[in-house]
C-alpha cells in the first residue's frame, strides 16, 4: 500500500512570513495530491490539489508543487496570517481512486 | 444546505456495548468513506465504499463494519466497544476518485466518540 510522510510536525512562523510542508509517497501509481486545512474542532477542508500531470500550482497565497521523479510534493504558504492557523494533511490517492492516504498533520501556527 | 452530515455529534458509551454512527450525503457522489481521527490528530481512512466495492483498511478491526442501505449512506456500526475506539470518526464523500474528474473529499463535521 501507499506510505505518505510529511513533515515538519509542528511549524512556527511569524506573520508574513512564508511556510513550507513537505510530503513524501511510496507508490509511483499514485497520480493525486491534495491538501486539506483542518481548523481546530473542524473538518478537514481541500484547500488545493495537483495531479500527477502537473508540477505547480497556485491559487493567491498557497502553491503546491510536485517532484514525480522524487516522489515529493511540497505545500508552500506565503504572507502567512493567523487565520491560517490550523492542521494541514497532505494525501495521496493511487490504485482505484478509492484509496485516500494521508500523510500524519502538520501543525501550523502564525505569530501576530 | 448540509453536504455530509453525522449523527450523533457526541457518543458517550461504556466498554463492551455496541453502536452505531450515521452519515448521509446529499451531493450525489458514488463514493463514501470513514476516517478516525486520534488524540494525535492522524487521519487514517477505515473504509472507502461505493456500489461496486468496499474496500477495507486490513488494520480496521473486525469489530467495525459500514452499511450501506442506499448510495447516499454510509452508517458505521462498531461492536464490542473498547477504550481505544475513543476518537473522533469522520464520513466523507467524494464523486470521481478514479477518474480525471472532481476527487474532492467532503467531511462531514465529525462524530466524538468516548468509551469509558
């Protein structure tokens, strides 16, 4: 099956600064990747995706970007707020589709 | 509109009894799934269903299992309660997983189970 790694665990960063969240995968059938913000007592919400046939993508603040060769895509946050505070969870889904892995959680705290 | 909901928010129970936790989806999607969520905040997936498949996570105990009486529920019945199924269990739904369409996940707002 598929193995999803992410780190770091825990990040700390001053407003306006940028964050960066890296996941790896195992299985090169995997061909989606989403992220999803969960906020505290909240359920996870996508906030961004790629597939296996793209290598960045942007939408205002956040990118993600995808290394197929290395099996590694990477969640980049820039000008960094407090309300983006939260737990992010890398996936990777392979096989049917039906199989969603998610990586362990990354804690993101924004320091006003 | 609520697009993935759960019953109950909160179950309290006692060790040894059995439950069950409902979720439904209004947004047509042909694939349902449980998630638990532990103290640590993992997020490990425990069964992805549709009417073709169900597909199991092989370290879910037995004691789990899904019912799906129709494409729109996926209710989770647990036998046998023990102290470690304390967690929060989340439902989702997603409508292409395997294809190049939508794969979205939506959650539902997550059920709190305690096991004392």
């Amino acid at each position: 099956g598929e193995n999803v790694e992410q780190h770091p665990s825990t990040l700390s960063v001053q407003e306006g600064d940028s964050a960066v969240i890296k996941c790896t995968y195992s299985d090169s059938a995997s061909n989606y990747f989403p992220w999803y913000k969960q906020e505290l007592g909240k359920r996870p919400q996508l906030i961004i995706d790629i597939r296996s046939n793209v290598g960045e993508k942007k939408d205002q603040r956040i990118a993600v970007t995808l290394n197929k060769t290395a099996k590694h895509f990477s969640l980049h946050i820039t000008e960094t707020q407090p309300e983006d505070s939260a737990v992010y969870f890398c996936a990777a889904v392979y096989g049917t589709g039906n199989q969603f892995y998610f990586g362990t959680g990354t804690s993101l705290t924004v320091i006003p | 509109d609520t697009a993935v909901s759960q019953t109950p928010k909160y179950l309290v129970t006692q060790m040894g009894n059995d439950k069950s936790i409902k979720c439904e989806q209004n947004l047509g999607h042909d694939t349902m799934y449980w998630y638990k969520q532990d103290s640590k905040k993992f997020l490990k997936i425990m069964f992805s269903y549709n009417n073709k498949e169900l597909i199991i996570n092989e370290t879910v105990p037995n004691r789990f299992s899904p019912k799906s009486p129709d494409k729109a529920h996926l209710n989770l019945h647990i036998n046998s309660l023990e102290l470690g199924d304390s967690a929060v269990y989340f439902c989702a739904s997603s409508q292409d997983p395997g294809g190049n369409g939508d794969n979205e996940q939506f959650f539902g707002p997550g059920t709190r189970l305690t096991v004392l």
